[in-house]
C-alpha cells in the first residue's frame, strides 16, 4: 500500500503519455485483479493496450540518486550524502507481468507481448545501474517515456490483438477491476467508538443534528437546515472516497432506516 497516498504525482505520466496517439492506445490506471488462480490480488498502476503490445508503468518518485545494483537485487538512495535501502521495483513488476500474462491466458486472450517499465518522475533525480546492466532496460525517466513507448512499436509491428478484442480487453479489465476497501478506521487505529457520530449543526457546530420531516435540527440551537450534511460530508471527503457504502453511510450519519438516505442524496 505504499505509495498510495501520492496519486496526483502517479497521474502526471498522464502529461507524457498525451503525446501518444490517442487511437492506437487504451490507458487505464490503478487496476486490481483477481489472479487465474482465483486465491490472490495483484496490482497495475498503468497499463498501457495496444494491438502488439501492453505496457506495464509503474512511476516511482524517488529522489537524489538512486542505484539499481542488479546483482544483489538491492536499490539503494543517496540523498544528502545519505545512503538507505529500498525495495527493487523491478522484480515486483516482472511479476505483475507474469501475472497479467496469466490473467491474459485464463481470459482466452492472445499472448500479447508485455513490457514492464519503471518511470522516474522526479527529471533530477540520476539513475545508476550496477551488475547485470540487462535490467536498465526497465528502468525510464517520464519524460522518455514516448519515446520508449515509440521503441516498443518498432520491436512489436505485428498486431496481436484485433481492434475489437483491445475494447473487449480494456472493458473487461474495468469490470474485472476490484478496488481494495480500505478499512478507514483499521488503518488509522481508531476505534468505532472513538467516532464522534452524526451530522454536525453548521451554527453551532452541535454533534448530532436530528432528522425529521425532511431537515436537520440541532437540539442545542434549534436550528433547522435541509443541508446541514453538506459541511459533514466536506469534513469526512477523505472517508467518503474509501467507504462509498451505503451502509458506512447510513451509520456514520446515525440513519437506522435506509430510506432515509434516498432524501438526502
Ligand atoms: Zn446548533
């Protein structure tokens, strides 16, 4: 889950990859399948369909000078004069390869060729290589990326996939696509009963306003407001993103009946 929190910086691939034609290729992001076996997850950040070939980006933010030493699977950061270890991307998208090729296999698409690729966003940051040099091919700056996308063209002139069957592909991979449902409260240690529960009154800031008769009122103030939910619902935006359930919903805003949710949204 690492890395999750900066999506804006993930999506600005989308700058780069705006140079591709747009015909030619289906781009779709944050993908999380269900693998052949059925029994786990795997994730794509960017997936790239064309005819001859799937590109596989995954865009990491590193910065200073990072060092992919190939022979101990290791990659180290110097930043500061300091050195530290972090994970090799490369053998996690080499298997997401695999993985998507069985993915592929199992939904009786063609062997389609898929080329993993590392993106550097940060256009200061100096990538170095050590040991088998073979795996600086997966490793690009974003600003390389058409051109590295232009490359692949060259070594794939052969469509594997009809036009048709890359729609196919591209609807099944969305429909296909699981959005992990993050526990809010597990992943930042709160317990249920910490929440302060309700809409809150925009006057007096009273927790929780009553519902009836199609309108929030606040015990405390009286006051009374068709949209008092509104300035709740900015506060718990973060919330709402990750728990889109109406279930989430109808208990954080202390409804029992579930159709009193259809008046307010
Ligand atoms: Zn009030």
């Amino acid at each position: 889950m690492g890395g999750r929190l900066d999506h804006r910086g993930e999506h600005s691939i989308d700058y780069h990859l705006s140079f591709l034609e747009d015909n030619r290729y289906h781009i779709l992001h944050d993908l999380r399948l269900l693998n052949h076996f059925g029994s786990n997850y795997f994730q794509l950040d960017n997936v790239i369909l064309s005819s001859p070939f799937i590109t596989l980006i995954d865009v990491k933010n590193y910065k200073g000078v990072i060092q992919f030493d190939n022979q101990y699977h290791q990659l180290i950061q110097v930043t500061d004069g300091k050195k530290r270890s972090l994970e090799d991307p490369i053998p996690q998208i080499r298997r997401q390869k695999l993985q998507l090729k069985k993915w592929l296999k199992a939904h009786y698409f063609p062997d389609v060729p898929i080329e993993p690729l590392i993106v550097i966003s940060n256009q200061s940051t100096i990538i170095e290589t050590t040991g088998n040099s073979s795996h600086f091919k997966y490793i690009t700056h974003s600003i390389n990326l058409p051109f590295q996308i232009k490359s692949f063209e060259d070594k794939y002139p052969i469509d594997v996939i009809t036009p048709k069957d890359l729609v196919r592909l591209g609807n099944l991979l969305k429909k296909k696509d699981t959005p992990l449902n993050y526990n809010v409260l597990e992943y930042f240690g709160i317990h249920p009963n910490e929440l302060i529960r309700g809409v809150h009154c925009p006057k007096c800031f009273a927790i929780p306003m009553q519902r009836g008769h199609g309108k929030w009122l606040c015990r405390v103030c009286r006051f009374a407001s068709a949209d008092a939910h509104i300035y709740s619902i900015q506060i718990i935006n973060y919330f709402w993103a990750m728990c889109l359930q109406t279930k989430f919903f109808a208990n954080f805003f202390s409804l029992t009946m579930p159709g009193q949710l259809r008046p307010i949204f």
